[in-house]
C-alpha cells in the first residue's frame, strides 16, 4: 500500500507542486503596529470568552478571556475578524480608537444570505423558485462516502434510500420519479456536471442547493428534469495559511439477526414437507439413517457477519492574499463491510483549487482526483443467485462452512445426502475475487472579464473522467452438488467514460430608481463518451496465471471490445431576475436543448420557467407586527424537457446485419437484413412543474418556516412497448408512451434559541408528503408488473400487487365450498376470488399497499453548553408497505432454512395458525406473492448521536501549536423503531417498479466512532 500512495502522489504531483509553492512564497506586509484593547459581548451584553480576535490577513490572533477581553497589535486601517461559534463573523476596522466594543449576533439564517441557483447567485430574499439549502454541518455528520446518502432526512422532497454495502451508491429522487428508469438528479460540482457524485469526500463540501422546480431547474434544460444538487467546495480564505485535520475511526456492526431454524428446527420442516409431498426422507435429515446429520448446526448470520470498521482522514491548507486564495486537500477512506470475506471500499482523494483577481479579470481553477478500490460481494458465474442476505439467511445448519475434503476447503450440501440447493457465502466470498477500481480526475477552469460595473464575461470549462476496471476470478472448487466450478474463469474489463462541457456566459446587473434587473444569456456545448473492452478465459489450468498471454488454450480466450457511446449536447440559456424595491419579485429561464440522441426533426426543444415573489413584510400598508421579519409569497410554473431514459448514440438510426444469408433451395445467397427497430418519431418528454411556496420568518429570523406545494405532470414518457414476434426483432422499442403526476406538500422549520447563559441549542424539522399516479401507459395502456407490483393508469408506479389470503383450509368441504383452487389441499393457503368468477386465477390479484410512505420526515437538534456540543437526528417515514423478499424466502416450507414462524407450521393437531403446511414443490402456491408477505414499512431512527468538546481557545494558546481543537464521539443507525421484520425498513432498491420490493437488500451497519477536528 505504501508503494500505491507513493505512485499516486507522484502520479498528480503537477496539481500539488505549484499550490505548494504558492503557499511558501506567500508573504504578509508588516508595519507599525499599536496596542488595540477591546471587550466582545453578544446582543444581552453577556461577555464570550474564548471568541477569536485575528488581524485579517496576518497570523496575529488572540482568544478573548474570562470577560470578553482582549489585546492585541494592530496597525490604524487593519480589519480586526472577531469569530465565536454559535455567532454571526464581525470585522472592525481599526482606527484612532483604543478600546473596542463589540457585539456579536446570533447566527441565525440571514434573509441576506447568498444562495447558489443556476448560473449564478442570489440573496435568499429574492428567492422565487424552490431552492433547499442544505445545513452542511447536520449533513456533514453523517459517516459515508456518498454526497447523496449525507442528504437523507435533512431536505423536505428529497428521499434517499440506500443498501449497506461499502461504496455502493444509493438512490435519490426528488419530489418523486420523473421517469421508469433514470431517475438521477444532476450534480453540479464547482461547475462540474455529474449524474455520479461517488467517490467524492463529503468533506471537502462547503455548501449544498437543491433545485426541487421547474422554474428554477429550467435552465438546466433537461439534464435537471429531476432535480439539481449544486455542490460548491471549500476555498481559501485570505490570510496566514491555515492547517485543517479532521479524522475519525470506528467500528461497524449489523444491527439485527432474523430469527431462523437451527438443525432440529430445519429437519424438522424439512421432514414434514417430504412427508406431505410423498417422498421419503432425506438420508441426512431422517433420524433413522445411517447417514443422519447432527453434528453439524451452522449459525449462518453468527459464521458470516462480522464487526467492520470504518476511518477518515482529511488534511487541509489554505490561505492566500485579498487578490489570489488557495485550498489543497487530501484525504483517505477506508470501509470494511460486516461480512466475512465481503465487500470493501477504500479511497484516496486529493483536491486543489485556486481563485484570484486582477483588475477586471478574475479566474479559478478545481482539480481533484480519487483513486477508490472495491471488493466486491462475490456469486459464482453460473447458477449463482446475485444475492448476498438471500444466500445466507436460506443457507440450511446441516451445511458446514469449512470442510477440507472438499476443493476449496469450504462446505457444501450433498445432493443425496441432503437436497437442499445451499451456497456457502462465505466459502465463494473467500475463493472467487471479484474487485474493481475506479480513477477519476474532475477539473473545472474558468475565467471572468468585468468590462464594466456589474457586466460580465464567463468562461467555464469542465472534465469529469472516470477510468475503470472490473476484475473477475473464478478458481475451480467444489461448494456443493449445486455449486461446483469445474473450469476456472477469468474475466478483465476495463474502460473510461467521460464528461466535457464548454460554457460561455454574459451577465448584466443594473438598477433604476426602484428597479432592480438581473439579466444572463449564455450557450454551452457539452460531450458524453464511454469505451471499455473486455477479455475472458475459460479452463484456466494450475497454477492460475491472471494474465490472457498464459493461457494454455488460446480457444478459451476472448477478447472483445465495445466503443461505447458518444453524445453530444448543445444548449443556449437566458435568464432575468426582477425586482422592484425587494417587494416584488419576477424571475423567468428559458433554455433551448439540442441532443444528438434524437432525430434532426425532434432534436431541438425549448423549455422554459417563471416564477413570481411578493415580499409583504415590505409592504408598510400592511402593517405587519414586528415579531414578522420575512413573510414571502411564492408561486412557479416551469417546462423541462428530458431524455435521460436513451443510453445509445443514435436510437433513431435501425441497427441491420450486412453479413445476413438465406438459403434459396440449395442455394446460400449473401444479404442484409433489420435486426433492431427503433421508433422514428422518438422526442423530448415533457415535465410540467408548478410551485406554490410561502416563507415566513419571525424574531429576527429566530424561527422560520417554508411551506410549499408542488404539482408535477410528465408526458411523453420514453417506455419500451413490446411489439409482435412476427416483426422479427429481438428488441422492444423504446417510444413517448407514459404519462403520470406527482403531487405534494413540503414543511420546513427552523428555530435558534438565544443564548441563555452558556447554553444555546438549535432545533429544526422537515416533512413533506408525495401522491404518484399513472396517467398513460401508452397504446393499451398496458400494464408493467415488476417483481411484487403493477404499474398501471390509476394506480401509482410500483404499486404492490399479488393475492389476498383468508386463512387456511381446515377439511375437503372447506376445499369443496371455496372456489376452485388447483391442487389445494388440507392445510395450504385459500386465495379469496376477488372477481367472483369462482376460479382463482391471475385475474384475483389486486394492490396490496403503497411503497410510497404517507409522511416523510426528519428532525435535527444541536445543543452547545460552554465548550459541550452535542447532536441528534432522527429521520423516517410513516403510512408505507413493504414486500418483503426475505421473509417469503424463508416461510416456503422447502428445503431451504426457514423462519422460525415456519415452525407453527399447520398440522391436524395444529389448527389454530396463519403458516400452511411445508410441502416439496409447493403445488398450491403458497409462497406466491400474496399478503402474507406485506408489512409495514414505517420506521423511525435515531440515526445520528454526537457528542463533542472543544478545548478552549486560552488552552490552546499556550501550546503555541493548536487554534482549534475538538473530540466527539457519534453513533450512527442508533435504533429504530419499525414493525418491519427484515433486516431494514431503508432499503436500497431501484425507486421505481420495485420500489416497495426487499428481496435482501444489505443492511446498514450500526456505527461507533471516535473523531477528532484539529486546526493549526
């Protein structure tokens, strides 16, 4: 590892040499100071001991004392920083004056606060359109990789679910899907456009913005049909270079065990499922065989979850002159999962960026780069199940996890002996590698002109690339009848894929009188590219050799290469912001697309956004009382256009085989044939977003509130429609088929106490609510099933579907006067024939619930008492269902492990149970998607607890080392409260058609960590 980090410094020493040079050449100016005296107090009149006084730009800094006094040397016409946590940042310049008076304010959520929106910024009094800022400090106390996971509960709209598995990316989607596939917001990085933010250290981010409409996202066309997240990253500040550590470590646990069979449980199940289906017993789990088995009682979840461990480290430096700021970055993350020989996730990142001005000229430069490992969860080529929790939790006790007689050295299930099909995960997790890698370097330059006051030039360029590789090894072994690899497998992937985009932008601010207008035009030109080629070989020979050269038999060797995709994007964009005397607020976007993904005819759309704002605490007919200090009246209507659902070139173009033939008699003649359709008339799907929002602010912005509702209606949705078989093709055409609303209700409050003594505390809350209904489904209106659910016009996408039960046939007359239920026996589940055709058929299946959750909701408080912190958060949703997979898996009454309700199983002498009887074969279908398997989804969890110090500032001051210096101790995943019987209620899924469907989803850990913040 050592020679890594050594290459991979060495590898982008040309970002680091020159940031560093420019921290050691920095020099400050000195002159003739003076003994300046002072005393900082809040707004009470209380004296702050321990706030910072700095000479802005310099290294001279002193804490105030027990009092709120200080001293320090200053020059007449130096800005004196005085910072205090908790509190608004003063500057005092320093004139004749000896002694100062100071009065910090709270830090509450300014109404003239910059926030960041397309293209620009804007104070967020003048807000018209539905942007969230994100507290970065709740979001930032999140133990992940992931920018998006940190988002979970702290946004009203915004709904984040993810698995557990170390590096994974999770699944967000804002104020709903927009589309049946790609549902990814977009990611603006400094500039720098992503629909993949991971990999990317939540560190290093000093501000967050969600754009959740359509009047404010139009400008971003259509790659922000479902939402913008804009990620601006710490820069310098100007001043002495400042030093920055920030690190934790921690252990990782799984927080629940399902509760399942061991040996006599499961033989016991087993035995009775043969009896019922006539057979005989199987040899290892009939008592009166020779070849019984009771020596072996595997507790697979104890054998294959183990504790992981998780670490941070993140150094910074920054500093720099009032005309040029610097800030370089490194980092390391490092996750083990909690599963034996499972996945891994480990991370380097380094990152620099460099602002100045000059005149009229201003410029900037972003460069990052990371260098992120996986080892990934591990499934065997052929028959594997792809599913980790799957595997374990049905994994029989008669199975041993290690048997040396066995290639490999790892158990397996005999097919005479036992009959279960039974994979041992941990042994194919220990033998088969199945890891990947993933460099990516993002980089963003850009450069501005002010030819005159408030009229500018911007050029903004960006490249994001990601190169990969996916290794694959699979040796020869024996895990089972089931289970043997007789050949062993090597495949190698590798390729990149990359983002270039151009912008230019020109902007104009101007006043008259009252009138306030803010105008900005601009184009952009942006290019898409993805290349990978893949080798494999087959009946690699000992000893194994990763290398295509040493294969014994080049026959077995493929090597094949894909060119990928290229697509090309050329918008242009405007934008006015209006005001008039901050009352009245007017802001409009437009923005032309072009894609290269559609027909010459299609290829080009316009979309636009307006919204309008009336500030009423301006209005002094009014009279508002004076405890109001913002009340905003918000509404927004805006078109998007998308088409993030293409994945190819050009989809329009037919796709024909020129090496075709066709035998005429005897005869072979040569031809060209159509193997792909494709529809011609494919054009932009239409998102017609409306807002409707209030902002109210009271006690000087003590406590705030937004409200908002949004209706959302998307047409034209692109959705494969299956054509006839007579056609000849082998694919479905993807057409503007689907059409479906998404509607709701967002609340967000926020309220800072004032300091009482040497406490003070934070508190804030958001909800938010969200209806989905399908409109169309194009020609027939045919519907989608998905794993447990049915999309169709009325319904919601992903709605659950299967049968209704009503209890258990207890005798042959119960069979006789139930409808006509094939191969229904005594003991097996009744169906209850919803249509009343007196036949349970397909047709008797109905929705089962809604994956969607009644209520979304989070609630942050942060409480600070003298150098004490502490944090919590608690996040959930109420009113959803849930399918769960994992339950069904094991109430099947087969030869897999089974729950331990399976063990109420019904008998003659038991009657008075909800289980049927286990049979081999299941011939009635018990395990069938029904309700049985539906419960509820809700859940609410204490998902972060901190605990912090802060050492004082007159502490620190005498070590002449340290400025800052602070300890916690945090939790996460602390305890939910759910009635869900899996192992997490927040699983990861795709969002969409199975949404509500848990078939094994990795739990999220539980997490102890110890951090330490220390500036120098």
């Amino acid at each position: 590892m050592n020679l890594f980090r050594l290459k991979f410094l060495i590898r982008y020493r040309l970002l680091a040499v020159p940031v560093f040079l420019l921290i050691l050449f920095s020099t400050n100016l000195k002159a003739q100071s003076n003994l300046i005296k002072g005393v900082v107090k809040d707004e009470s009149g209380k004296p702050l001991p321990g706030a910072s006084v700095t000479v802005k730009g310099t290294a001279i800094a002193v804490a105030t004392g027990l009092n709120g006094d200080f001293a320090i040397n200053a020059t007449n016409g130096t800005t004196l920083v005085i910072k205090f946590i908790g509190y608004n940042t003063q500057e005092v310049v320093v004139g004749d004056q000896q002694n100062l008076a100071i009065a910090l304010k709270a830090q509450y959520n300014s109404l003239n606060e910059v926030v960041v929106v397309g293209y620009g910024t804007q104070k967020k009094e003048n807000l018209t359109g539905s942007v969230a800022v994100v507290n970065v400090a709740d979001a930032g106390k999140r133990v992940t990789n992931d920018v998006a996971r940190a988002l979970q509960g702290q946004v009203a709209g915004v709904q984040v679910n993810g698995s557990g598995v170390p590096g994974e990316g999770v699944s967000i989607r804002i104020r709903g899907v927009s589309s049946l596939t790609n549902n990814n917001p977009l990611y603006i990085i400094d500039g720098v456009q992503t629909q993949t933010p991971y990999d990317f250290p939540v560190g290093d981010i000093e501000s967050i913005q969600i754009i959740k409409d359509g009047s404010a996202g139009a400008i971003y066309g259509f790659q922000g049909a479902n939402g913008v997240v804009l990620i601006t990253t710490k820069k310098g500040k100007a001043g002495p270079l400042k030093i920055n550590y920030n690190g934790y470590y921690g252990r990782q646990y799984n927080p629940k065990k399902l509760s399942v069979t061991d040996r006599i449980g499961y033989q016991k199940i087993a035995d009775a499922a043969e009896t019922n289906a006539g057979l005989s017993l199987a040899p290892g789990n009939d008592p009166t065989s020779s070849l019984f088995i009771k020596n072996v009682n595997t507790d697979w979840q104890k054998e294959n979850f183990k504790t992981g461990t998780t670490q941070n480290h993140e150094l910074s430096f920054s500093g720099g002159t009032d005309a040029t700021t610097y800030n370089l970055a490194f980092g390391y993350y490092n996750q083990t999962g909690t599963v034996t020989a499972g996945p891994n996730y480990e991370r380097y990142n380094m990152s620099g960026n460099l602002q100045g001005k000059k005149g009229i000229f201003s410029f900037g430069a972003k460069m990052a780069f990371t260098e992120a490992y996986y080892r990934n969860l591990a499934y065997p080529r052929l028959h594997g199940t792809g599913n980790e929790v799957i595997d374990m939790i049905t994994a029989i006790p008669t199975m041993p996890v290690y048997d040396p007689k066995r290639e490999g050295g790892y158990g397996g299930v005999d097919q005479n002996t036992q009959r279960a099909i039974s994979l041992n995960v941990i042994g194919v997790n220990n033998l088969i590698q199945n890891n990947s890698q993933h460099d990516r370097f993002l980089g963003a330059t850009w450069a501005e002109l002010e030819f005159f006051k408030n009229f500018k030039y911007r050029l903004n360029v960006t490249f994001d690339r990601t190169d990969f590789r996916n290794f694959y090894f699979e040796p020869t072994y024996d895990l089972g009848w089931f289970y043997p690899s007789i050949a062993a497998y090597h495949s190698d992937a590798r390729g990149e894929a990359y983002t270039a985009l151009v912008e230019n932008t020109l902007s104009y601010k101007f006043s008259v009188e009252k009138h306030n207008v803010e105008l900005l035009a601009g184009t952009s030109y942006r290019r898409d590219e993805a290349n990978n080629i893949t080798g494999t070989a087959n009946n690699l020979t000992q000893p194994y050799s990763y290398s295509f050269d040493n294969v014994s038999n080049q026959s077995n060797t493929s090597l094949f290469g894909n060119s990928g995709e290229r697509k090309f994007y050329s918008p242009i964009f405007g934008r006015v912001n209006y005001d008039y005397d901050g009352k009245y607020l007017l802001t409009a976007n437009f923005r032309r697309d072009g894609s290269s993904q559609l027909r010459p005819e299609n290829r080009y759309g316009n979309f636009a956004g307006a919204s309008i704002g009336w500030n009423l605490n301006k209005e002094s007919f009014l009279h508002l009382p004076e405890t109001i200090s913002n009340l905003k009246l918000r509404a927004g209507y805006g078109v998007q256009g998308n088409i993030n659902s293409l994945t190819s070139w050009y989809p329009y173009q037919t796709i024909v085989n020129a090496n075709a033939s066709y035998v005429f008699g005897n005869t072979l003649a040569p031809g060209t044939t159509q193997t792909q359709v494709f529809d011609q008339t494919n054009k932009w799907e239409q998102k017609k977003s409306t807002n409707l929002g209030i902002d109210l602010s009271l006690f000087h912005d003590q406590l705030s509130f937004t409200g908002e509702y949004y209706n959302n209606k998307i047409d034209g949705i692109l959705l494969a429609v299956p054509i006839p078989i007579s056609v000849g093709a082998i694919n479905t055409p993807t057409v503007n088929a689907a059409s479906f609303t998404n509607k709701g209700l967002e609340f967000s409050v926020t309220y800072h106490s004032k300091s009482r003594g040497s406490f003070h505390y934070d508190i804030s809350a958001n909800a938010s609510t969200l209806k989905n209904r399908v409109l169309s489904l194009g020609t027939g209106n045919n519907p989608i099933y998905g794993a447990f659910s049915k999309t169709a016009v009325g319904g919601e996408v992903g709605q659950l579907f299967g049968y209704v039960t009503e209890g258990i046939f207890q005798n042959t007359t119960d069979i006789k006067n139930h409808a006509t239920q094939p191969n229904a026996a005594v003991g097996d589940i009744k169906f209850k024939d919803l249509n009343g055709d007196g036949t349970i058929t397909d047709a008797d299946r109905t929705y089962l619930g809604s994956a969607i959750p009644k209520l979304y909701y989070g609630f942050n408080i942060n409480l600070a008492y003298k150098n004490f912190d502490a944090t919590l958060f608690i996040q959930g949703n109420y009113g959803s269902k849930i399918a769960n997979g994992v339950y069904q898996a094991l109430m099947t009454g087969q030869y897999g492990n089974q729950s331990t309700d399976e063990l109420n199983y019904w008998t003659p002498t038991n009657t008075n149970t909800n289980v049927p009887r286990p049979i081999i074969g299941d011939p009635n279908g018990n395990g069938r998607n029904s309700d049985r398997f539906i419960q509820s989804g809700g859940f609410s969890r204490l998902q972060t607890a901190q605990l912090g110090y802060t050492i004082p500032t007159a502490l620190l001051n005498r070590t002449h080392v340290f400025k800052t210096f602070r300890v916690y101790l945090s939790g996460q995943n602390l305890a939910t409260i759910t009635g869900y019987k899996g192992y997490d209620p927040d699983f990861g899924n795709d969002g969409t058609l199975n949404r509500g469907f848990d078939y094994g989803s990795f739990p999220n850990p539980r997490t102890f960590l110890l951090g330490v913040q220390v500036g120098l």
